[in-house]
C-alpha cells in the first residue's frame, strides 16, 4: 500500500503540465487578492483566466478522483488542494456574476477535492450556505453552515467560527425557532469577546425577536445596531418592518426611505423589495401617483426576484442531489475480494500443514494458558472498576444529600437565582450543568429538576414544593425534561447517574 500511495505522488509531481504550474500561479493570484479584501476577475485580474485555470485543475484533478474513490487512502497532494483554491475563487465569481446554479456545482466540487485546508473549506460550505438562504431553504442553510462552523473548527479558525455559529442562529431565527437561535447567541456571548461578532449578534436576535412577533424587543436590538454604525444596513429594515406591524407608519416609512437611499443595498433584491412594500403602504406622505411609482417600481423588483428565484432554486436542487448521491463503494468490493481470496489461500495452505497440527495443538494449550491469564487479569480489573464505581456512587449520593438539605440552595431557588444552583451543581457533581446544557435543549431551572431527581428520595411533591412547581404538573415536567433528553421519566435518575460518572 505505501508504494503504491508513493508511486502515486511521485507520478503527479512528475508529470504537472505548464498549463497547471500557470493555473496554479493564477490561483496564488486570487489568494494574495482575497488576503486584501479584493476580488480576482472583479477588482483585478480576467475572469475568463480564472475560469481557464478552474477547468484545467479540474480535469487535472479528475483522475486523482476517480483513483481516489477505488484507494481512499492515496492522499491528497498539493495540487489537488489548490484546484480546492480555484473552486472557492471561481464560485465566488460566479456569484457575483449573478450565476448560482453554477457557482454551487463549483462549490460542490470543491467539497469532493479531498483538501485539508479547513480554512478554504470552510468559506465553501458558507458560500453553499448563503445561497440556500437566499433560496429561502432555511434548513439547508443552517446544515450547510453547520459544516462550515465544524471546518473552521478543525482548522482551529475560532474568529470564522463563531461568525459561522451565528450565521445558524440567524437561519433558526428565519424559521421562527427563536429560543433555538438565542440559545446558541448565548453561546456565543460567553465564549467569544471579538466586537465583530458581538455585533452580528445584535442583529440575529433582533431577527429571532422581529420573527416571533415581539416588535418591542426587535426594536431594541435594532436600534443597539445602529447606534454601533452598522454599515449593513439591516437594523434598518428590521425596525422599518417593526415599526410597520406597529401601526407607527411614520417611522416605517423614515427607515424604508433609508433603505432605498442607501447605494450599498442596491444589488440586495430581497431588502428593497421589502423597503417598497413599506413606502407604498405606509408612506402617508406621499399622493397617489407618488405611491402608483413606487408601487411599480416594486413590482419591477419582484420580477427581478423572480428570476433569481428561479436560478437559486436549481442551484439548491443541486446540492440535494449531491447531498443524496449515493458514495461509489468500488474500493469496498475490491477490499472484499481480497480478503476472500487470501481465506481461500490460508484454507489450502492450513490443509497442507495438517503434519504441524501436533505442533499448533501445543502452540494453542499455550494460548489458552494465556488467555486464562488474561482472564483473571480481567476479572481482577473489573473487579476493581466495581469498587470505584460504588465509592463514586457512594460520593454522589453524599453530595445529593448535603444538595437537599442546604438552606443555601433553598434561598437560591426561592429567589429563583437558578444560575447559582446550576454553579453549585457544576461543582458537587462533576460538571453536570455543562454536560446537560451541551444537549442545548435545557434551561436552568429544568438542570435544577434534574438534580433533585439525581438524589431519588424525594417524592414528586416534595420536588414540586422545592422548585415552586404545581403538584399537578411536576410529573409532565419531569417526562418533559426526560424526553428533552432522549430518555424516559422512569430513566431520569440512572441517565443523570451516567452523566455526572462520565
């Protein structure tokens, strides 16, 4: 295998052509002009350059793929990651050329280069992702961020990362999950300290608050992102919207016009078609044939929308297609086969020798010498796992009972400081806060049921006078807080058991 893997590498660096030395040289150009904001065939360059050099990696790459999908373990060299490069570039390219369905079986490519370079990768999932936001496939979009937010994280591109955890609480928020998205924001706000991020937040959760009907609270976040000087733009339609279901159509109509006398949203389709939506509706100062222009010019948008609609809509379909394709399994019935026929060789060689089998017979009593010996090392060790499990059992049960009886915890919970308790449980059982909030399904005061469950002696009565819950309803609260994560009621306590052992 590692001569075949080195005759590999030895060919492609052997026989790399002029035309790929100068795609790869044209690639190194849009990386330089990407390091300084700039775009390769926009701001500098040909873009029919950059195509070439796409095509000519591409079919360079096409042979490594196809020998790739019957040996998966020849690896990936330098130049197959540049042609990664050429994808990311060339798809951007076509994106701002207004060509989705293309610019994603680019993007798509470059997900099947077999590349380690996370930090490319990563831009390639989130461009895939923008693309099915715009299509309005929201839940697409949050997978494909998803991926994008799990690249930058094995490329230890943390900054990228967190801008990629946001961009999927924005996708919830489009979906109307707002305490989805504010759970993850919240995430965000504890972990990460960088005021561009801080400030992409703002926005999100004045989406999640605008999306869920609480105009008052959008307002709010809205406003915070303005007062930041927000140069996108979006708080603007996002109050002009709030202001308009509100019924406070002055407003509305102020921060439509913003909208529309901005140039920077002149190509977003999406946000004037909103702005004019408001202007014809809302504007009160306008007379009829101010609000019949507006209207047309609305509608102009709207025949525009609808034929990137149309484009993004097959861009979209590509990537289901892609994402349903069934993986090539040629190297798994060439593995097969291999092993079938070294059984068939091993079977008459075993035949042969049956004079040794004196010998294996003595070869196998020493083996079944060892085997008893490894047994017993076994049994020893599980025996010894056993008296630490119950000492650990013996230690949670301890702390559970110093848990119910503290009248600090009773204060804590009796002024509903449900973080407190949470902190006080992180330290007594082995970090049990953070390992149910990783479910990202459980607030505080669920993490506070679960640990009165933990102790098992006290009756749901008791548990329901300790947390101030309704006698008839601590017990739907506890299948609630079971299901939530992925167990029964009847389970809880040997599931929470499990957790604080882990």
């Amino acid at each position: 295998m590692r001569a075949i893997t080195l005759i590999w590498i030895v060919f492609l660096t052997a026989c790399t052509p002029r035309a790929v030395r100068e795609a790869e040289s044209v690639v190194a150009q849009a990386d330089s002009l990407r390091a300084e904001g700039r775009m390769y065939g926009i701001d500098e360059g040909d873009s029919a350059t950059l195509a070439q050099a796409y095509e000519t990696l591409k079919k360079y790459s096409e042979v490594s793929r196809q020998f790739s999908e019957i040996c998966p373990f020849i690896p990936c060299t330098s130049s197959l990651c540049t042609y990664a490069h050429a994808c990311y570039h060339y798809g951007r390219l076509l994106r701002e050329k207004d060509n989705p369905v293309e610019a994603m079986q680019v993007f798509i490519n470059a997900t099947h280069s077999r590349t380690h370079d996370y930090h490319i990768l990563g831009r390639v999932y989130s461009n895939m992702g923008s693309i099915c936001h715009l299509a309005g496939d929201y839940p697409l979009s949050y997978e494909m961020y998803e991926k994008s937010a799990q690249v930058f994280l094995q490329g230890e591109d943390t900054l990228s990362y967190y801008y990629l955890l946001n961009d999927m609480a924005f996708e919830l928020a489009e979906q109307g999950k707002k305490e989805e998205a504010l759970f993850i924001l919240s995430s965000i706000e504890k972990n990460c300290f960088d005021d561009g991020v801080l400030l992409k937040i703002l926005e999100t959760k004045a989406e999640a608050y605008l999306r869920a009907h609480d105009y008052d609270s959008a307002k709010y976040f809205a406003y915070k992102c303005k007062d930041s000087h927000n140069t996108s733009l979006l708080w603007a339609l996002q109050l002009a919207q709030s202001y308009s279901w509100l019924s406070v159509k002055d407003s509305a109509a102020y921060y439509a016009q913003q909208i529309i006398s901005n140039q920077n949203n002149a190509n977003d389709l999406f946000v004037i078609n909103n702005a004019l939506y408001i202007l014809t509706n809302d504007d009160q100062t306008k007379n009829i044939a101010s609000v019949r222009e507006t209207a047309a010019a609305r509608s102009d948008v709207q025949k525009l929308i609808e034929i990137r609609q149309g484009k993004l809509s097959q861009a979209v379909q590509l990537l289901d297609q892609d994402l349903s394709r069934r993986p090539n399994l040629g190297w798994l019935y060439a593995i097969i086969g291999t092993l079938m026929v070294i059984t068939t060789i091993i079977i008459i060689y075993v035949r042969q020798k049956h004079k040794r089998q004196k010998l294996l017979t003595q070869q196998i009593g020493v083996l079944e010498k060892t085997a008893i010996t490894m047994q017993a090392k076994n049994d020893k060790l599980s025996e010894q796992l056993k008296e630490r499990e119950e000492n650990q059992l013996k230690h949670i049960q301890a702390n559970c009972e110093w848990f119910i009886k503290s009248h600090e915890i009773r204060n804590f919970l009796q002024k509903e400081d449900y973080n407190k308790v949470c902190e006080l449980i992180n330290s007594r059982f082995s970090m049990l806060t953070d390992k149910l909030k990783m479910t990202g399904r459980l607030n505080e005061k669920d993490i506070c049921l679960c640990a009165f469950v933990l102790d098992g002696s006290l009756t749901d009565k008791q548990v329901a006078d300790i947390l101030y819950y309704s006698h008839n309803t601590i017990r739907s609260n506890k299948r609630y807080v079971a299901k939530k994560l992925g167990t029964t009621s009847a389970n809880l306590r040997s599931f929470l058991l499990k957790k604080v052992m882990e």
